[in-house]
C-alpha cells in the first residue's frame, strides 16, 4: 500500500510490502476479492485498454463480481487521440463511454475545476487530469473505482545492485488523487494492499533481465504474460507521447503539456533540486537492490520524505514556485480507501 502526506511545504510517501508466498496471479485474485468485501457500492472500472484494466476486468469476471465498466475518449475536433487504445477496448465490454473534447475551448480544460485542480492545487499536464473527470458521470456516495496503478519502484539494475523510485505523481497517480478529492472510494489495484504489491515484484523475473530495467516497460508486460498467458497484454504508449491539442511551445512544435511551460521555466530558474513540483519531484529513499529487498522481506516500510526547510528557498522560488501549490494543511491519500485487510 502506498500512502501519501502533502502540503506545500513538502511530501512525505510510505510504501509497505508484506511478504508473502502467493505469485501475482494469486494475489490478484485475492485482492480482488478483498475489494468486493470491504464495500457494498457497485464497483466501477475504467477500461482503457491497456494491460492494467484489462487484468482488472478479467479477474473480476473470473470471480463472478459484478462491475460496470468506463471507457473515456478522448478527442481533438473529430480525431480520436487514443485511437492506439482504443482499438484494443471491446465495445461489447464498455458499460459507458465518456466522450471529453480536449480542445483548448472545451468543457474540460476550461472548467473551474480543471483550474482549481490541475492548475493550482497540484500542477500537471493537462492531459492528467482526464481520468479524474470520470467524476462527472459516476457518483461517490454509490461507485467505488478500481484502477490499474503501480509498484512503488520505477526501475532498477540486478547486476549493479541499484534501485530508482518514481516521484510523487507517479507514485500516486494523479487520476486516483483527483478522484480523492471528489470524495470517491476507489483503490489502485497493483497497490491496493502489501501483498499484491510485494507479489508484483516477481524477482524470479527480475533476475533474468539485465541493464536497466523499468518497472512499467518492459517488467510489467514480461510479468503480466508470465501469471496470466491467456490473453494479450497492450504496452500503452505514454501518454506524455500522443499528440495533444494545446498552443505551440518556444520550439514551435504542438506540446503535450502546454500550461506547464512556465512552471518547467520557473523551476530552472528557481533551482533543480530545490523545486517542489508533485510531478517532478523525487523520491529516493533506498539506492541499493539488497537493502531494498532485505527491508520488504523483514516487511519493513519504505518511506523517505522531501521537506522545504532542507533547503536554503529564495523569495523567487517561494513566489513562482513553493507556495503555490497546495496549502500548508497536510492533506492525506493512500492508494485504497477502505483500507485493504491483505495486512
């Protein structure tokens, strides 16, 4: 499970592992169960055909649990950005599409909302702030939404005994903190709870791959065909990759993330280490693979912290950057709410 403290003043992210003899498949299975029993509202998966929903919808189905699934589209004029996607969503298996215009015009990035959340409270692209907009068509008091998630760790090298964690908005997808806050239940399936996110860490795979390996490419295919063969798994491309409506950025081309251009400036000018973006700030609390592994093994927590008082802060940096975001009221978000009973 991972669990998230933030204020504008800095973050601090805990990771527990427990250790466990169940493979992933396993542990996919119970978890999904868990879920089932810890709540009585209609559960809820956004389809977005990708590997992530697509292990998700399976197991649920296998289970015989009842859900209704989303899937969101999302376009410039008549051009289908995630048309990649998609192609590999059966239509027999969405419940509901979303349709969300992405233009710059449009309903999504021109609502008070989108300006309250992704614009001042936690600054992003604006393309990660879509999924949250499920929020318009679902209703907290009733749906509890399951996503794909992650594993806590971004990438690693078994021969050279290092590890890399993601920063904090990866590590809490924006999406679910988004969905947070509209007061929705939901859970990040791969690390809903300490047990699936321990048995994600298959090291009988992680042994055989060398060089720098990703979590997200290519373990996670490799992982996903080896506990569940039966069915194709999509590598989605990085959304950071497809082409999204927005003004030219100062090299002319169309950029992904248009209204970030001046908060990526600011952070250059303001200092690279010293800025405090949730999206671009990490989080290192381990460098060694052994230490990592002796720690999840003996179920000790990872947490690491990045707290503003570290750092000498220029009045520029606090104007432009540190205390725009957020407030200093420390606001919590695990990656499941309820808490799982896998402990």
């Amino acid at each position: 499970m991972l669990e998230a403290w933030l204020n504008n003043q800095g973050f601090k992210l805990k990771i527990t592992y427990r250790k466990t003899n169940l493979t992933f498949r396993e542990a996919a299975y119970e978890t999904m169960k868990d879920i089932r029993a810890r709540t009585n509202k209609n559960l809820v998966i956004p389809l977005s055909g990708g590997a992530d929903s697509t292990i998700v919808y399976r197991v649920a189905k296998d289970l015989g649990i009842e859900f209704k699934t989303v899937h969101q589209r999302y376009w410039d004029g008549d051009r289908l950005i995630n048309e990649y996607e998609n192609k590999f969503v059966d239509p027999d298996t969405v419940d509901v599409y979303q349709d969300i215009d992405c233009s710059p015009q449009g309903e999504f990035r021109t609502s008070q909302w989108f300006k309250e959340m992704w614009e001042d409270w936690w600054p992003s692209p604006y393309w990660c702030g879509l999924y949250s907009w499920i929020k318009d068509i679902l209703d907290p008091n009733n749906d509890f939404i399951i996503a794909g998630g992650h594993s806590g760790v971004k990438e690693w090298n078994y021969q050279d005994n290092l590890i890399w964690f993601n920063n904090v908005g990866t590590l809490m997808p924006v999406g679910q903190v988004g969905i947070t806050k509209e007061g929705f239940e939901s859970s990040g399936f791969l690390m809903d709870n300490p047990i699936i996110l321990y048995a994600a860490l298959d090291r009988s795979i992680m042994k055989t791959m060398s060089g720098n390996i990703k979590f997200e490419h290519p373990f996670k295919k490799t992982l996903f065909e080896h506990h569940f063969p039966e069915f194709d798994h999509l590598t989605k491309i990085e959304p950071s990759r497809w082409s999204w409506p927005g003004p030219p950025n100062k090299g002319g081309q169309r950029s992904s993330h248009p209204q970030m251009f001046d908060w990526f400036k600011d952070r250059s000018e303001y200092g690279e280490i010293r800025g405090y973006i949730p999206d671009h700030t990490e989080f290192n609390p381990i460098e060694k693979l052994d230490l990592f592994f002796d720690c999840i093994d003996k179920n000790v927590p990872i947490s690491g912290e990045w707290q503003e008082w570290n750092w000498d802060l220029s009045d520029y940096g606090k104007e432009k950057l540190q205390y725009k975001i957020f407030t200093d009221k420390t606001e919590y978000f695990p990656s499941a709410t309820p808490r799982s009973r896998l402990w």
